[in-house]
C-alpha cells in the first residue's frame, strides 16, 4: 500500500525495487534463529496476529524437521 500512495505522489518505485527490499528486509525479533541444534527462535509478536503469523512461520519451517 506504501508504494501504492509513493507512486500515486509521482515516486518512481519500480517492481524490482519492491521484490528485492521485500525478499532483504531483515525484522530483528520476529521469527529470528539465535541457535539451531537445539532450534531457539525469537519472535516479538505481541497481538494475537504476530502470535498466528508466528504459529504459522513454525508450522511452515519445523512441521518435518526432526528437533
């Protein structure tokens, strides 16, 4: 939406741009690894949408993982 409104002002903003922040931006605190072997994850999530974002990421990426 924020690029949306950015574009509308006349700020060129091309998609490659948009794809390549999205896939670097880096959120220190949520779903970040501070140890595998055991797995220690760190997330921030404080609303019940963080908590669903966060059961979902786990789901996700440890649902076949042997701990």
């Amino acid at each position: 939406m924020a690029v949306e409104v950015l574009r509308e002002l006349g700020v060129e903003v091309s998609n490659d741009a948009l794809y390549k922040g999205l896939k670097e931006a880096k959120w220190p605190g949520r779903f970040e690894i501070l140890k595998k072997n055991p797995y220690i994850v760190l997330d921030g999530g404080h609303n019940i949408q963080g908590i669903n974002a966060l059961v979902d990421s786990m789901k996700h990426y440890f649902n076949n993982k042997k701990h």
